[in-house]
C-alpha cells in the first residue's frame, strides 16, 4: 500500500547541522542524505552522540534557532520541512509527522488530564465531536495495551509509571495517522510485551496509511525485527546504508561491523535462546562534534586501517558490489563510506 503521492514519504538532502557551544561550533549532522518510502521502516542506529537525536529534530523544527544551524532540503511529501513557516510546521507536525522521544515528560503537558491532551490533538486535525474524540481517545489507550483506558483518560501524566506515561504519547502520535512516524529509542524503557504490541500497531498503521517510519534504536532485536532498511550513522554522516539483510548479515563499514560484533576479536554475545544483542561497544570514543578528524571520520578508532587515504580523504558514500550470492529480490542499494573496502 502507497501514501498519497507515489514518490517517498520523506526525502533528505545534504542535511547539515551546526551547533554553537561554549567549545566552538559542534558539526554535529554532516551531510546526511536518505528516503523513507511510504509503508517503510527506516531504522538509524550508532552510538550515543553520533547525531541521531538532533537529525531527527532538526526535520521537525525543534532545535533552538539561536543555537542551531541547520541546512539542506527535507520533503515531507514533497514539501521542504526546512523552508517551513513555523505555523506550517506547527499544522504538519502531528497529521504529516509524529514524533515520539524516549523521554515521555518532553511530549506531554503535566497540567492537562490524558484524555484532554489526547482530545485536543484529535480535535485540532480533524472535525469531530468531543464525545467522540473522547470514545476514539480511549480506543488509542486500549490499543496501546494500557489497562483500564476509560480511568486513564481522567488521570493527569504524574499519576502515571513512565511506561504508561510512553504508551499514552505513542497513542497521541498514532492518533491523526500521520505520513511519517518518529520513534526516537521510543519502546527502550518498556519491557518486550509491550515493546512487541506497539511494533504491531506501527505495522499496522504502516500498512493501513502507507506511514513512513524512522525508527532510532540501539537494540538489533527491533532493528532485524521491523526495519526495511537501516542507516548507520557516525559522527554526524551516513557510513553505511542498505536493507536490513545487507546491513545486518553483509556488513561493509568497519564501524558497522564492529557494532554488530562481526569484527573478529568483537564477537557479541548471543543470548541463551540465540536472541540478538544489544550493539556491542567499539572501542575507543567517538569523536567530539567540535572536533572531527579529518579524511574517514571512524580512522582513529578503526582496527582495520591501512589505505593512505584514510587518515586525510574522506570517503563518499558509494555502492557495495553485489557478491554472487545471496541477492534475491529489488536490488535496493547497499551503500558504504569506506576506503578499506570491508
Ligand atoms: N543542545 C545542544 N547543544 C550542544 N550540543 C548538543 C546539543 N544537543 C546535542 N548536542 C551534541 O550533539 C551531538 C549529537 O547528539 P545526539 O543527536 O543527541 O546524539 P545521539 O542521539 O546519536 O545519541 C553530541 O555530541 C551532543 O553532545
Ligand atoms: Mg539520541
């Protein structure tokens, strides 16, 4: 099933971000290019401080203007996010984009009941009654498993557990059924049951709206369980790229690799009944965004370095050569940022 328009969902180009800080000028996201198709899940993963967070709020206008620089070209449906009026992002977020972080007190209003923010929401985008914004309110809240919605939607956020508290701004996020769907380590505090029903509801949103997702995690069990495709991220840039079989099972990045453990004296530890880990650590820092190196960003941590270019050139995001096997179906592009070549 397809959106509205036949092309992407989303389409990002030479996104850059720039923060002022008391060290300098962070370069924070540089360069970042990719589509979200509609119905797809686009998963990003890398360590904590690789850009993550801030691509995602820079789409939807959420940094501080005084603070963040921010250029390239964002379309939503067509329509460039980054040239918006704030009235414009103010409409489109919520029917054209929700966005869901982990921490749930940054989305909610600690002085409005459940049921009014969830009423308000609904009401703000499509013209319904409140009885029946209020019946389709608790309908979300039964939806996203919470127990006993009806006496939840009269509950103010405090009076909630934080996993409560996460299925109820999922359930506003889903609630105008939007094009795009944010889901920033959104499921990371809550345990896998309810993990695995709000993965359903995605799904189920993705395939009755054609909604487009950016999923950001750091667990491989959701990554290999929902994405489509997965965009590793490193120092602000895209290293590698590809559908979840190339990235997961055929990786090409020395970064990815090490993530995954596939490096050979990285190996992750698989759980007793063989599930997937968590992104093992790689060792060293991350580079600090005030602070790139120049040529590859991954070269001073990089157990494989070797080519004279590293250390000085900095490699493009180029297309994997297909191996001879194990390629079936749409070639979708596996893309890495490499001189080493795997
Ligand atoms: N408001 C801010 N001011 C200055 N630096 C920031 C701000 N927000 C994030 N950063 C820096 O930007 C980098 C990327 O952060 P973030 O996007 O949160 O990473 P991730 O989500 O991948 O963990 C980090 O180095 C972080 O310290
Ligand atoms: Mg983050």
């Amino acid at each position: 099933m397809s959106g509205s328009m036949a092309g992407p969902v989303l389409e990002v180009d030479d996104l850059r971000v720039q923060l002022r800080t008391p060290r300098g000028t962070a370069h924070v996201v540089n360069g970042l290019s990719y589509t979200v198709g509609p119905g797809e899940t686009v998963a990003v993963v890398g360590e904590s401080g690789s850009g993550k967070s801030v691509s995602v709020l820079a789409l939807l206008g959420l940094l501080p203007p005084r603070v963040a620089t921010v250029t390239g070209r964002a379309l939503l449906e067509g329509e460039d996010l980054l040239a918006m009026s704030p009235e414009r992002l103010r409409q489109v977020r919520g029917p054209g984009a929700g966005m869901v972080f982990q921490d749930p007190m940054t989305s909610l209003n600690p002085v409005l009941t459940v049921g009014k923010q969830i009423v308000e929401g609904l009401r703000a985008h499509a013209d319904v009654s409140k009885e029946a914004a209020r019946r389709r309110a608790a309908e979300l809240l039964a939806e996203v498993g919470l127990p006993d919605p009806e006496g939840a939607l009269d509950r103010y956020p405090h009076e909630l557990s934080g996993g409560m508290r996460q299925r109820v701004v999922i359930a506003i996020a889903l609630s105008n059924s939007p094009s795009l769907l944010i889901a920033d380590e959104a499921t990371t505090a809550l345990d896998v049951t309810v993990q695995a029903q709000i993965i359903d509801l995605v799904e189920k949103l993705q395939a009755d709206h054609g909604t487009g997702v950016i999923w950001i995690t750091h667990d491989l069990g959701v990554v290999a369980g929902i994405a489509d495709r997965v965009l590793v991220m490193y120092g602000g840039r895209c290293v590698e790229d590809g559908t979840v079989d190339d990235v997961l099972e055929r990786p090409a990045h020395p970064y990815t690799r090490g993530l995954l453990g596939s490096l050979p004296d990285l190996a992750a530890p698989v759980g007793p009944d063989g599930e997937l880990p968590d992104l093992t650590t790689v060792p060293g820092l991350p580079p600090a965004p005030t602070d790139l190196p120049t040529g590859c960003v991954f070269w001073p941590r990089c157990p494989v370095r070797g080519d004279a270019r590293c250390e000085t050139e900095q490699p493009p995001l180029v297309v994997v050569p297909r191996g001879q096997k194990g390629h079936f179906g749409p070639e979708l592009p596996h893309r890495a940022a490499t001189w080493c070549g795997g």
